[in-house]
C-alpha cells in the first residue's frame, strides 16, 4: 500500500511540474512551486547537464527560455540552492529526509532527462543489430521489443529427496561406477 501512496506523491509532483504554464496564467513557475518542489526538480537534473552551455542545452532538447529551469541549471551545490532561493542551509536536510523523496526524484529524473532519449537509443541499437547480427545482440532485442523470454525447462525427478541424500545417491554411484 506504501507504493501506492509514493506513486500518488511522485504523480502530484509531476503533474503540477507539468502543468505550470497551463495554472499560471502568465506568473512565473517560481511563484507556484514551493522550494521542495524547485529542490526536487533541482536534484532530478543531471550533474552533466548543469556543464553544458545554453546552445548545447537548446540542442538536446530542453526549453532555455523557461526561466527557473535555467535558474536551477546553473546552481552548482545545496549551498548555492539555499542562497539563491533564500532558504535555511539544513532545510534540504529536512526535504531529503522525508521517505518518498529520493522516489519522487528518481522518477522526474528518469522521465525527464533518461527516457527522453530512449528512441533515439532503441533505433541506434535496432541499426546495430541489422547491421552486425550477432546473437547476443538479436536475442537482447527480441526481449526489449517483443517481449521474447528464453524457456528453459528443469526436470527433477527426485522431488522428494534432499540435497544431502542427493549428493550420497551420487557418490553411491560414482563407487559402483569404478568398481
């Protein structure tokens, strides 16, 4: 049941992130999200993301004109975050503390900033693997894209014995075996 409630948490999150333009009528992101929610977002960006130059960032895809996102990608620490958006230097101790926080994170993150590539990456490999066709590389791509699963089957005939009457059932064996 606790997942469930994270998963509501993280959705809220999300959902507000993702709906600032549309509740804000024209006031800034920073004047709805409270500094969890900026903090949260702040943590969710890659540490890569905050070296890059704006025209770089433009490039792969995020929106250089929103405001608090570029705020947030030059803040390089939590010192720097609390000075900046005048908050108490312990306070991200508190936020971090709460258990649904490092999921909430994780979540953005990934969606964010990991699957926003996933197409690029799915044709890249499926270019591979028409190109090289080796098996492991074939087989990975059928469980990625049709959900293939190797089958393998066990048959153990002794259901009944225990691993120490097996391994005497086998050294007994090994006797008559070699005499």
């Amino acid at each position: 049941m606790a997942k469930k409630t994270d998963k509501t948490k993280v959705d809220t999150v999300k959902e507000k992130v993702n709906s600032i333009r549309k509740i804000s009528d024209g006031l800034p992101a920073e004047k709805i999200l409270s500094n969890k929610e900026k903090y949260i977002i702040w943590r969710s960006i890659p540490a890569v993301v905050k070296t890059i130059k704006d025209e770089s960032l433009e490039q792969l895809g995020y929106d250089v004109n929103d405001e608090l996102f570029m705020k947030l990608v030059r803040i390089k620490n939590k010192g720097d975050f609390c000075r900046v958006m005048k908050v108490g230097v312990n306070q991200p101790a508190y936020w971090e503390k709460s258990k649904d926080f490092q999921l909430i994170v994780n979540q953005i993150s990934t969606e964010a900033n990991v699957m926003k590539f996933k197409p690029d990456v799915d044709f890249s490999f499926t270019q591979k693997v028409i190109r090289q066709g080796d098996a492991h590389r074939v087989k990975l791509w059928k469980q990625l894209f049709e959900g293939w699963t190797e089958k393998t089957e066990s048959h153990n005939l002794n259901v009944n014995m225990t691993p120490a009457d097996l391994v005497e059932m086998i050294e007994k064996r090994n006797k008559e075996i070699r005499s």
